[in-house]
C-alpha cells in the first residue's frame, strides 16, 4: 500500500477515537492537562479526582495504595496535597514518591503492587500548565474506558456519600529513597558486560524530574558526565532547555567536546540526542538506529516497529530496508504501547521522542532510551554520527493552528477538496495527515513531499482553511 493511501485510509481524519472525544470532560490523549488553578487544573477538581480513583480502586476489606509522583512544577505541591486529600478522604493510603520522571513512577507503582500511580506533571509544556496522568498496578496507562469510568464517578454525585467513616481514612506516607530504587533498576538495563568508561556525556535535565536520576544513572555506569539543567525553582522547568531546546544541548557537545548529548523534557518521559558534532537526533532517527540493530540481532518482536502517524516515511523506508515493518498509531504514547501489547510488539515511540522498550518499561522512558543507544554505541565502538546514518529523512512539514472548534473534517467540504488536491500532486511520493491536537485547542496539519518549499506552502494553505472554518 502506498503511503498516500495509508495515511489517508486511516488515520487523515480521526487520528485518536473521537467518539470517546465527544463524552469526555477531562482526559485529553495524555490525561488532563491545563493551566494551574484554572479548571480543570483546580484543588477542587483534583481532590474529587483523587477520591474518584480510590473510589474506583476500592477493595472490600483492605485500603488500596496508590503512588503519588510528580516533576518540579511550583503547583506540584498544591495538587500532591488536593490529590492526597481526595484519596485519604475514600479511605485509601497514599505513598508519596516527590519530584521524579514519570516512568519511575510507574516502575514505583509496579514494584510495590499499588493498585494506582498518579504522577503530576504537563510533560513538555510551561511552568504555568500542570497535568495528571494515571498509572495501573502493571505500570501502564488507564485504557480510555476506566479513565471515563473515573469521570463518571466524579460527576455522579457519589463521592460524598461514599467516604471513609473515620476510623478507616487513609494515610500518606513518603516513600524512601524511591530515587535510588529507579536508579538501580535503569543500570541493571545495561547489559553487566559492558559499561560507559571513556565517554563524555552532556545530560539537559530541563530543571525538571530528572535533574538528580539522571546523571546520577550515567556517572554510575562510568561515564564523565557534564549535568545541566539541574536546579529547578518551580518556574524553570523546561525554560529555554531540555528536549524542546535540543539547541542548548548542542551548543554545550560542542563546548565540552563531548561524544554525545541526550536532553530530557520536564517528566523525562522523552529524550532528544545529538551526536559528537552536535547534530540533533530525534525521535524518528534513534527508532531508525535502534530497530535497524535489533533487527540484525533478532531482539526485535516480530520484526515490526510500532510508531505513530507523525513519524516520518524516512523511518518507514529504513526499517523496511533493515528487513522489518512498522505499524502506525494515532498521536500518544499510550496508543502506541497499546498496539504493541495487542500485536505482541516490543519497541515502539514518537517523532517527539517518547519511546518505549517494552522489555524494559511499561511507558516512555528517556533514561532507558538514551542507555539503549548508548549501548550500540558501545558495543559497535563507534561515533552517534555514524550509527545515526541508518535513515534518510523525508521532507516534512508541521504546520499548528488554534482552532476554537474541533469540526470534525466531514463537515469542512472546502478543507477535505483542497487536501484531497494536495494528494493527489504529492502521489506515490507523500501524504497529508490532518489531525486535531488531544490536549490543546489546536489542529495540526503535516504534509511529506519531495519539495520542501511546496509542501510547506501546502501546509499553511490547510492550516488557514481551518482556522476560517473553525472559528
């Protein structure tokens, strides 16, 4: 099947289960997100949440544990507390693990068979914003389908009548050393043979969760490290750092001399690298190295990538040249492992650098994806710049528009005529994906094409369509 028609047949007009859109109140593709102290984002909202998911989690007899996490957001402390609140309220205990990446929460959820992780964190966007993301005892993100069995509760008016009677409220207790317990588990993900002595590497913490495990984890295993980023204030979290200023990163290779740069975004969920040179390598590129290596070593399941319609056809075309397929999801992370968990898949991610090694962690884990690549580094004894030439890049363009509507595309003619246009002159040679943001009131429109300039006049023409007709 051409690329053209794939993306088209499948995922141009509904890239995430817009049935599911229409009813939700709250939960957005990556749980709910918002400015703090602005709805939903509100100590009201998230201590009925909280107690909607102890509610939900209840057991007779005994009180469900549920783990608190979150990054280094100022809010974080006010919403750590209103979540508390709700959770002790509906008489479940809290464990309380402080500022540490996302991932670590869900291997902390795992290990200590809680029956929930919550971690507190709006990922890559600003100080301002917040979010919550909902973790099960196994590690992995809330299906959909509970996390609307979670608003309904919250909105049925239950909760009230459903406390705890007083000799059953719950307790919150901290966690020890939850940061040394994650450190430990992502070393034992380098293989014992082999350590990272003699490299120099530069880690972009973005003031954010990963500002102490980070480092520590790479200085462990033997490598010098040069750690920036790492004083969090609560309003410097991802300011002008980490994986959405991959620039920093690479400007400080360059200085130092390094052999590599991984930088991390706030939740350090995603990772972002450049090579010796300061190269920026991006999601798509380190997919392309690590899946081409796993292919040559039949480590990878079933031969097959999983990644989202945003990735670019570059991959696609290497790792079908390596001998392997990808298969295609809509936009998030928790799609992507849904997929590899229903086909039997163990590596997938994004564009953006969410990347998942499911023989490893149940999520994207930006630490265990820079070790990953380090690990081929390693064992080939070879530059990043060099292992990095697995893919060519594809011409693409992302164009992002605010919308004040998200209209379904089969009630815009006029948009839906000009994109069909636009696909049939790429042909055989690109493909059009239209999508409407999950967390933001925007629409994204990406165009591939052999001609840069053209696709991005393309792009912008269908970005200005929309936001005419989604006033």
């Amino acid at each position: 099947m051409s690329p053209r028609r794939f993306a088209r047949q499948r995922f141009l007009y509904e890239p995430r289960d817009e049935g599911n859109a229409v009813t939700r109140k709250l939960f957005g593709t990556d749980g709910i997100r918002g400015v703090a102290n602005v709805e939903p984002m509100t100590i009201e909202t998230v201590t009925r949440l909280g107690a909607a998911v102890a509610m939900h989690f209840r057991r007779e007899g005994r009180h469900p544990r549920i783990v608190i996490g979150k990054d280094t957001r100022l809010s974080g402390y006010m919403f750590e507390t209103a979540l508390a609140a709700g959770i002790v309220s509906m008489g479940a205990d809290v464990w309380v693990t402080g500022p540490l990446p996302t991932p670590a929460s869900a291997f902390i959820t795992s290990s200590m068979r809680a029956e929930a992780g919550v971690v507190i964190s709006a990922s890559h966007n600003p100080y301002r914003d917040n979010g919550i993301k909902l973790f099960a005892r196994d590690g992995f993100k809330l299906p959909d389908s509970v996390e609307l069995e979670i608003e309904a509760l919250m909105d049925s008016g239950k909760l009230p009548g459903s406390r705890a009677a007083p000799e059953n409220i719950g307790y919150t207790r901290r966690i020890q050393n939850a940061r040394g317990r994650y450190i430990v588990f992502c070393k034992a993900t380098l293989p014992r043979n082999l350590t990272l002595d003699g490299l120099k590497i530069v880690v972009d913490c973005a003031n954010g969760a990963a500002y102490k495990v980070a480092p520590a984890v790479f200085e462990e295993l033997g490598a010098e490290v040069v750690a920036i980023n790492t004083s969090p204030n609560g309003k410097n979290i991802n300011d002008q750092s980490g994986a959405l200023h991959p620039e920093v990163m690479s400007k400080r290779v360059r200085e130092e001399g390094a052999s590599i740069g991984i930088a991390l975004d706030g939740d350090a969920d995603r990772v972002v690298m450049c090579d010796e040179h300061g190269e920026v390598i991006d999601g798509d590129a380190i997919m392309a190295l690590c899946a081409t290596r796993m292919l040559a070593t039949g480590t990878l399941a079933k031969n097959t990538l999983v990644t989202t319609v945003m990735s670019n056809l570059g991959l696609e075309r290497a790792v079908r040249d390596a001998g392997g397929k990808v298969v295609r999801t809509s936009v998030g992370d928790r799609y992507v492992v849904a997929e590899m968990r229903r086909g039997g898949y163990n590596f997938g991610g994004e564009q953006s650098g969410h990347l998942v090694f499911l023989d490893h962690m149940t999520t994207g884990d930006g630490i265990i994806a820079a070790l990953r690549v380090l690990e081929f580094m390693v064992r080939e004894e070879r530059p990043l710049s060099e292992l990095a030439n697995c893919m060519q890049r594809a011409p693409q363009v992302l164009v992002n528009v605010d919308v004040a509507r998200k209209r379904p595309l089969s009630d815009l003619p006029e948009v839906e005529k000009m994109i069909a246009s636009i696909e049939a002159e790429l042909g055989e040679e690109g493909r059009v994906l239209v999508r409407y943001s999950g967390t933001e009131s925007k629409a994204r429109v990406m165009i591939e094409g052999p001609d840069e300039d053209a696709i991005r006049a393309q792009a912008e023409e269908v970005a200005a369509a929309l936001a005419q007709n989604c006033l």
